[in-house]
C-alpha cells in the first residue's frame, strides 16, 4: 500500500515492490495512473503473499475495504497469514 501525497491510500500488488515503486514515482506509463497525479509516494504496508492469484484477491478484498480499516492495515502491519485471515482468504494446503 503507498500513501499519496500523505493523504489517500492505493493497494496494488507487485512481484518487485522496488520496480514497481520506481514506475509510480516516475510517472510511467507502467505505473498506475491513479498515482501518476501524486508527488508524493511512500511505501506503508506491505506483505508477501507468494503466489499471483493470492495476491489478487487479496488486493479486492483491501480495495473493497473502508479508509478505516485500511487505516488499520497501515498501523497494525498485520503478517502475511494475519492478513489473509483479517481478509477471509484461506491459504489452499497443497
């Protein structure tokens, strides 16, 4: 999750946080044009989730969440399983 311009929250997912965060603070087409408006980007939460798929959902799931509660995400750093049981994601045993 990055703050932008210290106010507003955005969630993405990313298989090289430092890369992805490059293309947002650049401006790049490859960054996400919401955060293209914004000067300001910083990095507050992030979890390893391992797997794309579980990445997904579990980027919908945040999204879909209040400014509140994503609030919490940002200050409680919860871990990657506390995440997905806050989110009500079970890890598929294989």
């Amino acid at each position: 999750m990055l703050r932008c311009d210290g106010r507003c929250l955005y969630t993405g997912i990313a298989s090289d946080v430092a890369r992805r965060m490059a293309e947002h603070a650049a401006g790049s087409p490859r960054g996400a044009r919401f955060t293209r408006s914004f000067t300001s980007l910083e990095l507050v939460y992030k979890a390893c989730l391992g797997d794309r798929s579980l990445a997904t959902r579990a980027e919908a799931r945040i999204k879909q969440l209040s400014r509140r509660r994503k609030e919490e995400l940002v200050r409680n750093h919860p871990s990657a399983p506390e995440l997905l049981e806050i989110l009500g994601l079970a890890v598929e045993e294989k």
